[in-house]
C-alpha cells in the first residue's frame, strides 16, 4: 500500500507541479506579446494543474499516516507542507492576476496593458518554482 501511494505522490509531482510552473512562467511573455487566446490557455493550464497539485499534499499526507513512526511530525515534514499552503496560495494569487490580465486584455480599451499583473505573476511564478525547489530538497534530504 505504501508503494502505490508513493508512486501517486511522485506521479502527482511530476504531472502537475512541473506544468503548472512552466504555465506560470510563461504567462508574463504572453502578456506582453498582447496575445489574449494563449492567456486564456495559460490561464486554464494554470487553474487545473494547480488543482491537480493538491493530489501531492493528499498522497504525501496520507503516505505519511500510513508509514507511521512519527513521520508527519518531522521539522522537514512541517516546513514542506507549510511551504505546499503557501504555494497554493499563491497559485490563487497567479490565477486572480491571469484572469485580471485576460480581461484587460480584451476589453477594448488601450489605457491598461496588464503590466502591473504582468511584474507581479512573473515575480510570484519564480518564488513560487524556489519553493518547489526547496520543498524538493527537503523531500529528498531529510536531516533526521
């Protein structure tokens, strides 16, 4: 049982949490580029992988209940899945923005170009790919 809930962590990581990012980070060329129907798949991307992420925080919670031996109350377990709420949040954060720059986007009028949606989802989607990193890192390399 462990096995298959294993396999379903690192599956879920893989298949979404890679994604997601590469959306995220590209998200602000496309915006710039004024080019609404790829935002919109961006935007759509955005939203099901990130809901396809929280398959990683549920089989990784329940991969840590059924090992047991206290394994969820481990500092390096803690920091991830804190770190995993505030990736979620942000993602929500990127979702809004996206929405936001499609809409300004196509509305007819030229006083807003989505920059500040544009800074603010490229600075959010390069931390948010520094906290899969470090979460990554502390999957990996648990220190006891």
């Amino acid at each position: 049982m462990s096995s298959l809930l294993l396999w379903l962590h690192i599956g879920f990581a893989i298949f979404t949490i890679g994604p997601v990012t590469a959306a995220t980070m590209t998200a602000p060329r496309i915006i710039r580029e004024k080019n609404v129907p790829a935002l919109r798949i961006i935007q759509r991307m955005t939203r099901i992988y990130s809901l396809g992420t929280l398959g990683v925080f549920v089989f990784g919670v329940v991969l840590g209940v059924v090992l047991g031996n206290g394994l969820l109350g481990k500092w390096y377990m803690t920091a991830s899945m804190t770190l995993f709420i505030v990736a979620a949040v942000l993602l929500v954060i990127i979702d809004r923005d996206l929405r936001t720059a499609v809409r300004v986007l196509s509305s007819e009028s030229t006083d807003d170009d989505a920059k500040v949606q544009n800074g603010r989802i490229a600075a959010i989607s390069g931390l948010l790919g520094l906290i899969w990193l470090v979460i990554l890192f502390l999957m990996v390399f648990p220190t006891g």
